[in-house]
C-alpha cells in the first residue's frame, strides 16, 4: 500500500479513535511525518499496515 500526502489514517486499536493525518516524508530516518492534533510527529513506515499496533487508511469520501 502506498503512503501519501494529505491521506488520512486512523489507529488500529480499538480503545482510541485516533486519526492522524500524512504531511510528508523524513528523508534522513525514512520516517513519515504525521499530523494529530496540531502537533507534527514521526512514526516508522512498519506502521502503516492495517494491522493491531498501526495505522489503517480511511477511505476518501
């Protein structure tokens, strides 16, 4: 699956309604930088799988 700018992901656990969204890339770590709340972090590519413990695309309406 590809990662890109301006997509939306949504944390896969159940507990959280957490969504983060893609405002781009980390070229010295291969992180990709992401928005939540106001504040801009890094998370590692791994994490953007589908699967418990990642991020899961939402999809564009």
């Amino acid at each position: 699956m590809s990662i890109e700018i301006g997509q939306t992901w949504r944390e896969v656990d159940p507990r959280f309604d957490h969504r983060v969204k893609v405002v781009g890339f980390c070229e010295e770590t291969g992180k990709v930088k992401i928005e939540s709340a106001g504040k801009v972090t890094k998370a590692k590519r791994e994490r953007f799988n589908g699967k418990r413990g990642g991020y899961k695309l939402v999809p564009a309406n």
